[in-house]
C-alpha cells in the first residue's frame, strides 16, 4: 500500500464520496471498488470518505473502520485521502484517525460536535484539543446544515495558527463568511481553502480557493476537473458553459422530492442508475423509490447528451 | 442481579444521572455507587441513565456499556432503570440496547437521529423502524434544543399505535405542544408523558401529565418527590412553596456563565461539591472553573437553608 | 365615552380581538359592534386590540387609529382596553399610543421592533426609551415566533422597575422562560403576567399568573371566563373538562391547513361563520376557503355541544 | 425635475444610501444634498434609498415620503433612483410607491412583508399583488437575515413571469441560491440580478449579475465602481487587489462591536467622520460611541492610504 505524497495547500477537485451499502449495515465492496476506478479515472485531484455525502453519522464504527481500510488499500496511494472523523464523542474521533493513520491517509476532516450548543470560544478549545492528539493533519469542516453550529471567519483564523490544523472545507454556503475566511487567511498561503457547494466552485476558485469538494464529482468527476481547471486558468469564457453544466446537474438531480437529505438521495440513486452502487441509505435517511428515480433517470440522460 | 418489574406509565421523579467521570473517557465507578444511593435514598421513582445532563453524545461506546452494566448492577432492580440509546446510527442504538437489556433495565429512550434534517414522515418511519428491533420497550424523547428537530404532538400520537413504543419524555420546554400532546393522548392512559425541564413539572403533573426527568434531582432528590406529590394531590398550597424552592435551583445553579451547557456544569459543579462526583465534564463541554464553583458554592448553602 | 379605572395587576381573560375587515384596508364597523357585545357579553375582564390576532402589522395607520377610536367608543369604559401599538418605528408607536390615550384605554402594549436583530441590552433600552414617552402604561408583549426576538425573563424583570412598565403579555408557549419571569417577579405582585396561548392559561393561572389573552375568547369567551375561575379557585377537578375543551378549540380550529397564520385563519373563519364578521384578511394574508370553511363549520358544530 | 430613463437590466454600483437624520425622526437635508453629490460623484450607476442601510422599517411614514421627494429633487435624473417600500401593510406599500412614482423614481423595491411567517406560496400571492397595483416596476428584495423569509430561487423565477417585476436584490449572502436564482433566469436576459453584500459582488459579476447594491458605496464609490468595471471585463488580475480593498472595509467598518446591526453603525459613523452625515440613527438602533468611532477614525485613515 502506499501514502500519496500530499503537499499544501491541497488543490484541486477531491469528491466526497457515497457510501456503497448492501444494507443498513453492510459495505458494498465490490461496488466500492468500481466507484474509486470511476472517480480516480477522471482525474480528481484526491478523495474524501465519511463526510455528510457519505452518511457518516449513520454508520456504525465498525463499517466506518472498515471503510477506511478498504478504501486506502484501493485508491492505494494514487491520490491523497481525506478521511472523515467528525463526531459527537472525542474519542471516538481519535480513533477513528488512527485507523486512517495506519491507512496511509493523507489528512483528517472534523465538522463540529453537533449536539451540544457551543459558542466560538468553545469550538476553538476543543478543535485545539482535538489537534493536539491527533496522528494527521486536521482539515476543519464547517457545516452549519447539519451540525448547527458555523466556524465563525474568525474561528478558522484563530485555529490556523494551530500547527496541525491544515486547511478547512466550507460547506455553509455562506458566501459572505467564504469571502472573509480567505481575506483573513490572505498572509497563509498553504492553508488549504476548499469549497463545498458544487454551484460555488468556480466562483470561489476564480478569486483564489483551492478547490471543491463537491458532491456531482462522485458523478461526473471530468466535469468537476475541466471547471476546476478553467477557474484556476482565469479563463471565464471557458468556464461559463461548464459552470452552466454543473448547475444543470445541482438543479436536477439535488432538488427532486422534498426532503432535506435530497441531494443524498438524488447522487446515490444516479449513481445507481450509472451502475456504481445499490439504491441503499442508511438509516435515518430512505433511498429515492422508483418513480423518482424514473425522474432521475430521464435527467441523467438529458445531462449525459451536454456533458 | 433483580429488574426491577415497572407498570404503565411510569410515574414521579427519574433523575436523569449526571455521568461521573474521572477524565474524558474513564468512569468514576466510586462515585458512581455513592451518587446513585444518594439519589435512590430520596425516594425517587426510577433512574435515567445517558439522557443529555449524563453527556450521552461525548461518551465513547464502551464507556456508556461500561456504565450501563455498573448502573444496573447497582441499582439492582430497586427502581425502574431507563437507558438513553440516542444515536445518529441504527446500528449502535440497537446495540446499546442489547446491553440495556442484559442489565435489566425496564425501557430505553431515544432522542431523534441528529445530524440530518429529518421532516415527521421520517422520523415516524426511523422510529417505527427502531421500535421494531428492540428488545425493551422505547420512550420517545423530544429534545429539539439540542436535536434541533422536534417531535410534533401528531408524531407522537402516531407513534404512540405501535406495540413497542410506551411514552415519551418531552425536554422541549414548550407548553403548547405538551398539552396538545397530552389531549391527543387522552384516550391512552397507559401510555407515559413525562416532562424535562425540572421547572414545568408542577404544572404538568397537576393538569395530568406522570411526572418529570428532570435533572435537579440529582441534587437534591427529595424536594423533587415532595413536589411530584404535592402536585399529584392536587394540594396547590403545598406545591407552591416547593415549586418556588425548585425554582431557585434552576435560577441559581442552571444559569451561570454564558455557555449553553450552563445547566449542565452547573448541576456537575454542585454534585462535585456536595462530594458525589469530580468536578470533570467529558469533551465539547468544559466544567466550571474555581470561580463559578466558587458562586455555586454559596448559592448552595442558601438553597440549603430553604430546602 | 367612560374609561375604565383598571387596578394592577390586571386580571382575567383579555381576548385579543380579531379586526373585521370589510376589504383590505377597510373596517367593518357593522361587525365591529356586533363582535364587542358578543365578547363583553361573555364575561371578559378586558379587550385587547392590535395584537397579532387583529393583524396588527397588516393595517395602514389610518385603519389602525380609525379602529382604536370605534372600540373606545363601543366599549365605553364597560372593561379596561388594551391597545397594541407595536410598530419597528418609534414615532409611529408613540402616534398610536396618544390616539389610544384619547379613546381611554388603559394600556398600550408593545411587541419587541421586528426588523432589525436586537440584543437584551438593545431591547431594553429600547422599551426604556419608548415607556418614556408614551401617555399610558406599557405591557410588554413576548411574540417572538412572530418578531423572532424573545424578551428573556432576566430582560422582562429589568424592565419591571420601571415606572411607567406594568406588566408582560408572553405569548412565546415557552413554559421554562414563563415561570423563570413569574420567579424573578415574585417580590412585584403589582406587575400584570398575562399569557398568550389558550393552551397555557389554566396551569399557569393555578401557580399564579393573572390571566390570559386568548384567541379562543373571541369565539367562546364564557368557556375561558369559567376556565380562569377554575384555576383561580385551584379547583382542579373543574378545571380539567374546561382545559379539555379549551384544547379541543385550539386542535380543532387553529390546526387546519398547512399555513404558519391557521391560528388567525381559523379563529376568523369560525367568527365569519357564527356571524361576527366577514372571512376578510389583510394582506399578505388570505382567508381560509370554502373547503376549509366546511372543516370549521363541522367542528363548531361539534364543540357547541360539549360547549 | 427630469427622470433617468432606466433601461433594464440596471446595471452597475447602486448604493443602498444612508438615511442623514438630525434626530430619531428628523431627516438632515443639508447632508442628504452632500452626500447625494459625493456618491453620483462617484460615477454609480443608481441610487436606492429605503433599504436596510437607510433603515427603513425605523422611519415614520412622512420622514420617509419626505425623504423620496428631497432625494428625487436631489437626484434631478442623473441616476435612475430605486425607492424602497417593504413594509408589513399593503397599503403602506402602494401608498410609498406611488410618492415614489410623482418624484421620478425608475423602480421600487420590496423585501418580504416581515412579521407572519409566510409560506413561499403565500409569498407569491403577496408580490403578484402588490405588484398588479403599482405605478413603477417592482424589484423584489431577497433579506432573509432581516425578513426572516428567504425568496427561493423557484420563487424568484415565477414572479419573474410578472410584467411589472423586473428584478431582484439578493441580500441572503446565500451563494448557492444566488447562482440557482441566475440559472433558473438564464433565459431572461433582460430580468436584473443584483447582489446585496459587499464582500459578493466580485465572483458573481464575473459570472454574469448584473452589479451590486453594496453599502460600502456610501462610503468609497469609485472604489466599487471600479471593483464592478474590472469584473465586468472579466479581468482578474485587475479585479483581485480592489476585491481585497473592498473586503477590507468590510472586515474593518462592518464588523466592530458586538451588535448584529454593527454594519449600519459602522458605515454611518465612517459617514459622520468623512463629514457626510450626523453620527444618528433612528430607534431602536443606536449610533457607535466615540470609542468605536476613534476605531473606525483609525481604520478610515488606513484604508484610505490604499484606496
């Protein structure tokens, strides 16, 4: 096995991946392999496992750990691994980063505690603390969404200072915060700023963000690289119809039914239909049923004909 | 080892336990032993381990399995143990409850799944679905200021249909909800609606409601049972002089500081004080330092002296 | 025209009137008159107008002053009136409040300005600066479902000292916050703690508040008279089948349909129907239709029975 | 008095002004004529008064009526002037407009009504109407931090069908609805989108909107119309240095203090000290002390050295 050579800041487009379920509890091996194949072939710049698109709060330690050894063993040092260890418990999350450490992970993603309410000044002593302990770099994950508490532009600022804290990925949507959170990082230029939103990409990296960590690349990874790359050449002209591809892809395929999990839903029951993994959530959340898949299906082929 | 054989509904005062820690992941089994004859020698109705004052969410999996089978040990079926199983994951809920069964406890509570935003048709299906799979029988737990869903009253009488699921414990502080939830429960007087907040269980109680969770009778145990009493006589006379002491606890000790979790330092910092536990709260939460211990302290002695 | 000599604390059940309407912007003063001796009629122990249930923030100024002085007229002193002057403009609330003064009313009451996002400390300075200059004593109005400000209980007690503030409207459903303010004002029995949902008022009048402004009151003031009496009496046994059929109001007619506004759509529905006014709303809300109109005629129909 | 002939979309700089005030209710016209001149001064491209900026929810209705007519005098058709009518009363609304119409304006401009909780469907209703009865073209204002209701892309895209709306200022900071918003209404090339923060204006005129209704324009007008210029000739390299320019004034001017309307404080301060306006806010805001203002003093000179 070997360790992809991360150097920083980390750049480029690092899909968060699905989770390939047989059942609630049981990793789909064999498609968890495809999938890397599809998604390393089309040239993402590294990969990102137990984020929220992976549904790491509803799988159990063992599937998580099991994940990770599997996943490493397969992407196989090719490109750097981002493993997620965000969690209620401390100590869970450290262990979890162990497991990602002997992997051969090039890095760790901690979104906030999120059952507590915590202030600002809270978040930084345990972020600090969990820093200190931890056997990889930290990349912090701001994902007011679902854990209901923002990394204030401040708060990244302050915890950039730590040593082991290397970068954060935004997920708020939040373009204002965005905005600040680079001006007040301007004077570190290898701490790593991606982005979450796949409709927020070119924008940000047009002005100076590293990179997306977007959902649709589980999808349609060259896509995701041929905006990246238009972005980071400044080349707008270029950039605009694949930004416009990309939209397309957020409009139809996150936004069908009228659930909050949705775009969950609608990237693993494309991917289904793309052959890559089963139709399979974990609880709390329900998998797309047949007619909104026909939905799906129908989009995936209107997508494919401009992508 | 003896279970303690509980009817329906439950009714009184079930402290939910505060976690004795002697750091971030190790129990203090000594004070463990000491708190729970002091809270059992009040006189109360049953014990609640792993609700939110007991941190359930900071707490490593072998840790609350540790502490599940030290609890029913030592309560030894005298009263009704109820074991907090909330978690984001399926799969580690059932499990805590295998181990709440083994020890004899006489139902397991479960707050809503936290991370993703679940509407009221999911959570009647994760909760259905959870109900089926148990062991013991399942109280709901509406907790919203830290799960930040609530369980609407018409999810609960919902809920309320299946076999498995015997009351619910309502922490939302909200009033309109819990007397909507009580009138559409109006024709299952078997089923247990319990308060949270320790300040509206006179009210409840007197207009019907079973009894309270409520975390000041960690503390002080007996004035908790006389005003559940008081209020189940229907003597206002008597509860309000009671009420007003259980008022003060909370104004004084719940409030300190300006953290959210001030409840919950608050109530370990005066256990700690009073000799029952350290004074060590697990992470996110960070305990009251010297200073607001030192308030504490003072507020104590007063209380003492009404109480 | 008379005033009512009102003495504090005010007690008893206060509706807050619904507004008729005859279109958008004009009163309809026919049913107007009908309305008030209907209320009166029951018993009530004042009238509360411009609060959210008389749409307060829906009416152009000439509307509101045009309806402040027909009511003064109508009532003529028979029971204290209560005028709502809540407005994000200074100015405007302070015009309303003269007009209120020369119709004889005996209070304003004031909701938190809704616009801007206020602190504790910018909310008290605020209603210190407004109690200042206003003709009439000031009852604060807790709303904040509506302005999306809670006025905390420690913000509700500074208030209380001053003069010219008498008393608190909480209609926030928040049963924690509602006896931590009866707590902290425990020594001022003078100060008027009035609540707002129908669903709160027989537990909290039993531990001592003075009363209710209910929405219910409008339809069927002698059921909440005879409720209040009850709780006044701490006569538990009659209290429960009038808090039944209270609840019975309240699940039946303000849950219809699937907007935030039911509660006004229902209560205004079910006075068109009995004849009371037209089923006219302000913009930007709109009256129920005849299918849910059909609902409500079926549920009067029902509760007139048990009523 | 001339109009400015607006052509749509309106493009470019168009600053949310300032209200001057000599008192809580006293419009200062001897500052509003020099700060008119120092921000056309500037070469914007319009003019909109009544926003937030200008706190309009705080002004009586004759300050603000007399506010439109000075403005438009003032204005004389040098710029197309935008004139803001939010309110929660219809009436008001259309009343607001129709002075707006007599003094010339090229538009209005409405955030949602502000104190039910409105569903989208309701929102529709609302603006349709509103719009069906006014005398100059409507752009709809998306203020969610404020309002309490976001305008979801779907929604923004219906009304867009309406003849008589034009537009709409997206102040949600939200970037992810922002660029749905200009997906859905990539075919109507001719409907205005424009950006409300500051810190946006950059990435999302690169991108195609049509400008920025930035409040930092009060202040430094050129440097925004210059930052607006470089962005529409998609020239990034140009672009980046004034970006970091305007983020500077907003992490400097916009975030001191601890008020969450700290932004309005910190421009009209900066206002008063460059000579501008009085440092006066109407209720219930209160102007910065002349310790916050030494602070911005401070920052004012170290800005101006790189602007």
């Amino acid at each position: 096995m070997h360790t992809a050579s991360a150097s920083w800041p980390l750049r480029g487009i690092i899909p968060p991946m699905i989770t390939p379920l047989l059942d609630n509890d049981t990793l789909d091996v064999t498609n968890l392999e495809k999938l890397i194949e599809y998604i390393i072939g089309g040239g993402v710049h590294g990969l990102f496992i137990l984020g929220t698109t992976g549904e790491l709060s509803s799988l159990s330690y063992s599937l998580r750990r099991e994940l990770i050894h599997h996943t490493a063993n397969l992407v196989n040092g090719r490109v750097p691994l981002l493993v997620g260890i965000t969690d209620t418990a401390l100590s869970e999350s450290i262990q979890l980063a162990q497991t990602a450490a002997e992997g051969g992970a090039a890095a760790v993603v901690a979104a906030a505690p999120y059952y507590f309410n915590l202030s600002q000044v809270e978040l930084i002593a345990y972020y600090q603390h969990l820093a200190d302990q931890l056997p990889l770099p930290l990349l912090l994950y701001n994902m007011p969404s679902h854990t209901k508490i923002a990394l204030e532009p401040a708060t990244v600022h302050i915890l950039a200072q730590h040593p082991n804290i290397i970068g954060v990925k935004d997920s708020s949507g939040n373009g204002v915060n965005f905005q600040h959170t680079q001006h007040l990082l301007r004077h570190q230029p290898e701490f790593t700023v991606l982005v979450g939103p796949d409709e927020l990409t070119a924008e940000v990296v047009l002005l100076g963000a590293h990179g997306g960590i977007n959902g649709g690349a589980n999808l349609f990874p060259k896509l995701y690289v041929d905006m990246y790359e238009a972005a980071t050449r400044r080349d707008v002209a270029a950039l605009l119809p694949l930004q416009e591809q990309v939209l397309t892809v957020c409009s139809r395929l996150y936004r069908i039914g009228d659930t909050a999990a949705s775009y969950i839903q609608g990237v693993k029951g494309a991917l289904s239909l793309l052959g890559l993994c089963h139709n399979k959530l974990a609880w709390p959340l329900q998998p797309f049923s047949s007619k909104e898949l026909a939905s799906i299906q129908q989009y995936l082929a209107e997508i494919k004909v401009s992508v």
